[in-house]
C-alpha cells in the first residue's frame, strides 16, 4: 500500500525533499533544543534587522486589508523601476515590473511558463534545480571550478552553446551574483563578454541580483545594462533589506519580454492572488531609499567585508581553499587539499563532512551536493550570518565609515563565527577535539 501511494506522486516530485537550507535550520533548532550547542551557519538569512523605516511604514500600514491588483502595488512598480533606474543604470517602466510572495515564487512561475532548458552555472542556489525539475524541465548543467572562482566564464559559455544542435533552441540562463553559495561576482567585462554571447543565442537571461545591495564595495553591474532586451532581473526585500520573513519579490522585464510577465500574472492570479498589502507598502519605503537606507547599507557592507575576509584568511592559512568574497555572506569552501586528513575521520564526500563536522564540533553548514556539485567533491557552503547584526551596527555606527573596523570589532561583534572558523580547522587538523 505504501509503494502504491509513493508510484502515485507526480514523477516530477519524486525524490525531491525538503529544501536543504531549510532543512539544515531546522535540524540546528533541534539539536539546540536538546541542549547541543550549534553554530547556525546552514541558513543564509541575513542577521541585520530590517531598516527603521521600512518597519514604521509597515506599522503605519497595517490597517490595510483590500487584495491588491495581482502585478503588484502601482506605487511599488514605480518605486522598483525608478531603484532599478537609478541603482543599476537600466531603463524599466513600472508596467513591466511584477511583485510576488519572494522571488523564489517568482523565479518558479518563470519556469512554470518558460517552455526552454534552464542553464544552470554550478554551484548555483539550491533552488534553481528542483524547482526546474517539478515542472518537468530539461537542465544543463555547467560546472565552473575553484581556478575560474566558481565562475562561468565566456570562453565556457560559447563552447557549451557550440556544441548544441539547435544555436536557436529556448533556453533560459539563470545568473546569481554576487552568488550564493560563494559570495563572488563578475566584473563589467566579464558580464559584457558574457551579454555578447546571449545575444548571439537569443537567450534569456534570468539576473537573480538579490544580494546586489550587498556587493562590498557597493559596486555591484547589473548584466541587463550590457543586454537590456533579453535580462529579467530578479530582486526583493529578503537580502540586503533583513526581511527574508516578509516574503516579497521583485522581477523587472524588459518590454521585449511583457508576453512572458502576462504569462507569469496570469498563473499568480490563480495562485496567490496578491502580495500582503501592508507587506508592499512597506518595500515602497525601501525601494525608495534615502539616507537612513544608504548608511545602513553601507555599514551592513563594511562589517561582512570584514568577516568574509577575515574568515577566509583563517581558512586559507590552514590550508583550505577558498575565495575572499566580494558581496553577500557566503563562503564556498574546498577541503580537497585536506583529504588526507579527512579519510581517517570516515569523510568520503562533502555529504559526510558536513554531517560529521556537525555531529563532532556543533558547526553546520551546507555540502557542495546541495549546490549541484559532485558528491565526491569534499566543498561546502558556509553562510557568515552567525552573529548579532543588531549589535555589529550599533558597534560600527560609531565608527566612520572612511575608517577600517578595528581589529577587537570581531571579539566583541562577531566571535561565534570565528570561533566556528577555528573549530572547522581544529576539526580538520587534529582526531580529536
């Protein structure tokens, strides 16, 4: 009876379990309810609290109760194009922009209505591929490498759309920088060389720019600027504005792509209906920026520069590879080099590093599998986000932002994520604890 209720799921779905950086936070909560101490750097939610206005404009608002129009919010549309305009130098008009419940509902709509493969560059968002595959889609995957900074290059690009039959065949590009899971991006001519090569295809590109806020420098390149006619770009309010709970989205099509922005409506009318009203009031104040926002941004900035670098250069002088990110707060982390001392401790894929590092120093983070990578690949993800955000800007507003943090701003801001740092290098080095 059980094997008939299993062979009667959508074969879609079949093997598909619950996401895993949802997963990974759940099993810490459990672990630390039984009394285990974990450092929670499964999940990537961002630590800092929602900027003060955006959270007044939402108290001020929470009397609103109508549906909304399902393309979400005039004033917002208009608020998104005008940030879009102004952030990333790309002309959007507030009709072509669409609001959902988070962009990864956005982003499953798209390929619900897209009828093409996805191109996936790995290691990509967990995402991307399950849901691609629940609406029956064909997946290429391409592999990028530590050398290319887990990358994709042109060069890379061009080879893989070469050797296709069909140069003309529906694809979809999926792009995500700075990335999740490595906190890497692109540089202008990269996204330039990369835009050609779209065009020549007639591709289109899906620029999941979600944590293009957090670009360290806070120089973060828009690709739709390079290939304006073809580029949806992918944004909401769950990153760079601390309101992953929130659950709002944010795409911007360009006017050669309204057919696909109806498509997706279409489908949301008959799904959600609407964004929480109160909740898109609330993103206006945001998308609309100003000062209190931009210094929040920048101090956010400064103190994840701060720790990506400084936990990269522990990683790396104890001989574990790793890239310094450029934004967001990720860390994609290979351990190759170390697997001599990993066979000992029973580690035969990043699958069972991650479980065992868990299990024997209380650190959870996330195996390259999860991010599309090869089993036997000993990678993993580590998400920086284990400390007080309330607390490193309160410390850090004191500081000018011409000035560098001071070298105690960790210990009394930060400590539990380097003490997870050293507790994975301990782990790695020696048998024992």
């Amino acid at each position: 009876m059980e094997n008939n209720k299993y062979y009667s799921l959508n074969l879609n779905i079949r093997g598909i379990g619950q996401s895993p950086t949802l997963a990974i936070n759940e099993l810490s909560k459990q672990l630390q309810a039984k009394g285990k101490h974990v450092y929670r750097m499964g999940l990537g939610q961002s630590p800092f609290p929602v900027p003060p206005p955006v959270v007044e404009a939402l108290k001020m608002h929470a009397h609103e109760k109508d549906y909304l129009a399902v393309n979400g919010l005039d004033i917002l549309r208009k608020a998104v194009a005008r940030f879009h305009r102004q952030i990333d130098d790309v002309d959007i008009s507030p009709r072509n922009v669409l609001i959902g419940p988070g962009s990864k509902e956005l982003m499953f709509l798209l390929q619900l209505v897209y009828y093409g493969d996805i191109i996936l560059p790995t290691p990509c968002w967990v995402s991307y591929a399950p849901q691609a595959k629940i609406v029956g889609r064909n997946i290429r995957f391409i592999h990028t490498t530590f050398e290319s900074r887990w990358r994709i290059t042109p060069e890379q690009l061009e080879t893989y759309l070469a050797g296709e039959n069909d140069r003309y065949r529906p694809r979809l590009l999926v792009m995500n920088y700075p990335s999740n899971p490595d906190g890497g991006t692109y540089s202008s001519e990269e996204l330039k060389r990369i835009a050609r090569i779209a065009q020549k295809h007639e591709m289109i590109i899906l620029s999941d720019e979600i944590y293009g806020q957090l670009h360290h420098e806070g120089r973060h390149i828009s690709i739709a600027r390079f290939y304006p006619e073809r580029t949806v770009i992918s944004s909401g309010l769950s990153k760079w504005c601390g309101a992953g709970g929130w659950r709002l989205g944010t795409f911007a099509f360009p006017e050669t792509l309204d057919w696909l922005m109806n498509s997706m409506a279409a489908v949301a009318s008959e799904t959600y209906t609407s964004v929480s009203t109160p909740i898109q009031y609330a993103a206006v104040r945001a998308f609309r920026g100003g000062i209190v926002i931009e210094r929040y941004l920048c101090h956010a900035r400064r103190i994840l520069s701060y720790i990506g670098k400084q936990s990269a250069e522990i990683l790396t002088r104890a001989g574990i590879r790793v890239h310094p990110p450029e934004g967001a707060f990720y860390l994609f982390v290979d351990f190759s080099q170390c697997s001599e001392r990993l066979i000992p401790k029973g580690v035969v894929d990043n699958k069972t590093l991650c479980e065992k590092l868990l299990h024997e120093t209380g650190v959870a983070i996330l195996p390259g599998a999860s991010f599309q990578r090869p089993k036997e690949e000993l990678t993993a993800r580590l998400a920086y986000v284990n400390f007080d955000g309330s607390k490193a800007l309160a410390m850090s507003e004191t500081i000018p932002l011409s000035e560098s943090l001071p070298e105690d701003f960790g210990n009394y801001c930060c400590a539990s994520v380097f003490e997870a740092i050293h507790k994975i290098v301990d782990w790695i080095n020696y048998s024992t604890l």
